[in-house]
C-alpha cells in the first residue's frame, strides 16, 4: 500500500504547504473529534448548518470542517505525513480512484447508502478507478452539470425558444448574432472554463468508454474527436472579438448584466450571477450536440461525494454522519442553497432555473464529464485552450494523443 501512497504523492507540488497534524482525537471530555475535508470553500456555510444540526443530536460528536483552497494539493501533500481526515467530501474525479486504488477508503458496496443512489453516478465513480476493482468506495451525494445558461429576457425578444437540436442552436446563433446581441459569452482567458463546452460536446461524441479504449489501443483522439473540435471551432466564431481577453469573473458580471444571449457554464455559476444581478432571468439547458435529441445527453459528473478513510479511528461515527447527510432533508437543504443536482434517488432540484437539467438527470439522460477520465497529468485544459488559439486540429489532436500517452508511459 505504501508504494501506492507514494505514487499518488509524487506529484505534490515542490515546496507545498505542510500541515501540522490533527491532534487528538478524542478530548478529555470523551468527546469524538472527527475530521471533515472538503475540496469546496463554496459549501461552508451549508455544511456549517447541516453539522450543527448533527452535533446537536449527537452531542458527543465533534465535527470540525476543513475546506481549505487548492484543496487537491492539501490532500496530496497531507499523505506525505500521513495525516489523514476521518471524511472526505470529493469530487468524483482522477483523485478519487487512485485513492480507491491505494485501498485507503472504505468499500459501501452492498450497503442501504449505496442502493439509494442513482446507478449512473455509481457507474461514473466506478470507472475512475483503475484495474478490475469491483468495490464502491465513496457515496454520490451532490451532482453539476455542463449547462448552456441562457437570458430568457433577451430570449424573449428575439423570438427563440430552446433549440432541441444541433442546427436549431447554430439558428439562434445566428438570429442572436443579426439582431446586434452577442451570441456567447466566452471567457477564455481562464483555460478551465474552456472545458465546458468542450466536455458538452466530447461527453456526447466520442465513443462510450472512450478512456479505456485509449489506453488499449482502441480510440484515439486523431481517429475519434475530429467532429469535437470542428464544432467547437464553430462554437468560436459566435463569441466575443477576443475570447481570451475576459475570465471567469468578468464572464459573470458581463453575462448578470444581460451582456449575451448564451453562457456556457454549469450550475455553480448560477448563485454568481444571481450575486451579481438578483433580478436577472436565467432559464438552463443541455447543449443539443447532434440533430437527433434522443441522443444530446446532459454532461453531469459526481460534484460531492462522501467518503470515510478504511482506517479511520473512528468508523462507528464517521458512518453515522455520512448517513445524516444522505437524510433527504439534508441531502434537499444542500442542492437547495448550492444550486445542484442530487445523486440520491428521489431528491430533486426544484429550483425553475434548473428545469431545464432536472428533467434529463431525472429521466437518466446523462454522461460523464469526458475529462474526468483524462490522465491528470496531461494538463487538458491548457491544450485544449491552445487550440482555440492556434485552431491548428491534426496538431492538436495529435499532441492530445501523444500526451496521454507520455503520462501512462511515466
């Protein structure tokens, strides 16, 4: 297992933060401290609010949250020591598998947790975990997904509805476009938001399990992305002069103010706008990616799950409050204020923005982010806004190929 643990730990960046340890875990009192690390600063609050409704029926219990910034590189870097939190609130990403794969988390195959949720999000942690593993090794809790947030305001006045299909898109592009209203609002100039559109249309294009093809020889990106970046190319053209001269935050103000017609981000920019302009009417829906609307599923990926370490000093209570979060209450107040999806059977999101993405993830109409599958080494997202510059594909797509294959060669 230790040779694992250093594989994993190689990549921690040179001169990362160091923690100091956690301390006792259990206080003079007889009081059970439990650890709960969490990889986004955005959900304190709501996890204040659900573990002192914890604490307070379980007195005894004493959860103290961790949410800290560049928490993938914290986590990572707190191996080194062997430091480990009792919990893990992650997301279902590479992470993920190769602690999995290490043996470091425990296995909730077989148990009423799991069978509570929805098997498509189980199927989506599954695969990130390297080999023949037939375990589960954390909960679904909290999902997102890859929206086309649309102006309903400026939708109105141009006489649009919802295009359903891959033309109808391009149409109300170019109506947006004759009528003086920017299409897209692109935002560049930060490389990750770039993987929006790209995971919408590489979730619905490229072949099923398109990862584990790659790795045997079976897929490539030269063979089977070529109409993924035609279309992103023309995905370009609908955009701003510059669309690498405006990020994230400048997407958000501009897009809040009724700046363009479309934004492509996912449902955790919802609560940003909404900070930005209350008033604001914003409606969502799933990037229709072909012309045949059976087949555009929605991009959606596994945002929170939760998870308990195999040696955790202290499972009896790390169990305990994992299954209060998937208490429908709790489970409804968090996608509730965070403006997600739930993984758990039966709790929907209400909210009228997101209507237009509850239906398809309600009706299984769902893939998985294709990145979450890339080798992280590989650095996609800085690729993949190199050639939105450059626009040069058969070298583009070449060196996706060849840089894959660098990382599973190390």
């Amino acid at each position: 297992m230790m040779k694992r643990v250093t594989q994993i730990v190689a990549s921690v960046l040179v001169g990362a933060f160091l923690l100091s340890g956690c301390g006792e875990s259990t206080s003079s009192k007889g009081e059970v401290k439990l650890e709960l690390f969490s990889n986004k600063p955005e959900n304190i609050s709501t996890y204040n609010k659900i573990i002192e409704k914890f604490e307070q029926q379980h007195p005894d219990i004493n959860v103290e949250l961790y949410a800290p910034p560049s928490a993938e590189t914290v986590l990572r870097t707190r191996l080194v020591k062997e430091d480990m939190p009792d919990i893990l609130s992650i997301a279902g990403s590479a992470l993920y598998g190769e602690l999995a794969d290490a043996g470091m988390l425990k296995d909730y195959s077989g148990t009423e947790m799991l069978e509570n949720v929805q098997p498509s999000y189980v199927d989506m942690i599954n695969q990130l975990v390297p080999g023949n593993n037939e375990g589960t090794y954390g909960i679904p809790y909290a999902t997102n997904a890859n929206a086309v947030i649309y102006n309903k305001e400026l939708m109105d006045e141009l006489g649009l509805q919802v295009p359903k299909t891959w033309d109808d898109f391009i149409e109300a592009l170019e109506t947006a476009e004759e009528e003086g209203v920017t299409p897209i609002y692109f935002t560049l100039k930060d490389a990750w938001t770039g993987m929006i559109p790209w995971n919408a249309v590489a979730g619905v294009l490229q072949p099923n399990n398109f990862a584990g093809k790659k790795s045997s020889g079976e897929a490539s990106f030269q063979k089977d992305y070529q109409e993924v970046t035609d279309k992103m190319l023309q995905l370009l053209d609908y955009g701003l002069n510059d669309n690498f001269q405006y990020g994230y935050n400048d997407g958000n103000n501009a897009f809040a103010n009724g700046e363009a017609l479309f934004y492509f981000q996912g449902n955790w920019a919802i609560p940003e706008l909404k900070k930005v302009n209350p008033d604001v009417e914003l409606g969502t829906f799933a990037m229709p990616v072909t012309n045949d609307p059976e087949k555009n599923d929605l991009v959606s990926g596994v945002d929170v799950m939760l998870t308990a370490l195999k040696d955790s000093e202290h499972p009896k209570e790390a169990r305990q409050f994992i299954e209060f979060m998937t208490q429908e209450e709790n489970a409804k107040l968090y996608i509730e204020e965070q403006y997600a999806f739930s993984a758990l059977k039966g709790v929907k999101q209400e909210d009228e923005i997101l209507s237009g993405l509850q239906g398809k993830i309600a009706n299984d109409e769902i893939t998985s982010f294709p990145d979450h599958y890339y080798p992280s080494g590989m650095q996609a997202a800085n690729l993949i806004q190199a050639f939105f510059i450059e626009k040069d594909t058969d070298a583009f797509l070449k060196k996706m190929d060849r840089e894959w294959e660098k990382v599973e060669i190390r």
